[in-house]
C-alpha cells in the first residue's frame, strides 16, 4: 500500500471538515469560480502572446527560406564495407 505524507493526508482531512461545514453548495460554486477564473485568464493570455509569437515566426521562417532556398539533400553513396577478393583456382 502506497504511504502518503503526513500534510497531505492532513489537507484532506481540513478539506473533508470544511465541506461537512460549508456544504456542497459553496464547495461547488468555489470549484466553478476557479475553472471560470482560470479560463477566462487562459484565453487573454493566449490571445495576448499569440499574435506576437505567430507574426515573428512567419517573418523568421520566411529570412530563413530565403536565405537557404529550397535545396533538396542528396544522399551520397557510401562505399560498400565488402571486398571481392579474388581466389585463384590451383
């Protein structure tokens, strides 16, 4: 069986008593007040470093297309690692 450390088994004790308090009511409208939170603070951060991020990295792809152009890579031959050796016939 899996130990767990003592404070977190202490958290869950005080998160256990605090929703046989509160009641489930404020528990949930908590829980649905910090996903609503977290969401609307995802999407303005992501809409702020978005159009940042995208607008400098299609300039960079497009200096770096320049400057190297479209060259296909070649693959070169290796050397064959077998030998033929000649055995003569006695």
């Amino acid at each position: 069986m899996k130990k767990y450390p003592l404070i977190v088994v202490i958290l869950l004790a005080l998160v256990g008593i605090g929703l046989l308090m509160g009641g489930f009511k404020s528990f949930f409208t908590l829980i649905i007040s910090v996903l609503i939170g977290t969401l609307i603070f995802t999407l303005i951060f992501r809409l702020l470093s978005k159009k940042k991020t995208d607008s400098n990295y299609q300039k960079a792809v497009k200096q770096s297309k320049n400057l190297h152009g479209d060259k296909k890579k070649t693959k070169k031959k290796r050397k064959s690692s077998f030998k033929v050796i000649d055995g003569g016939k006695k």
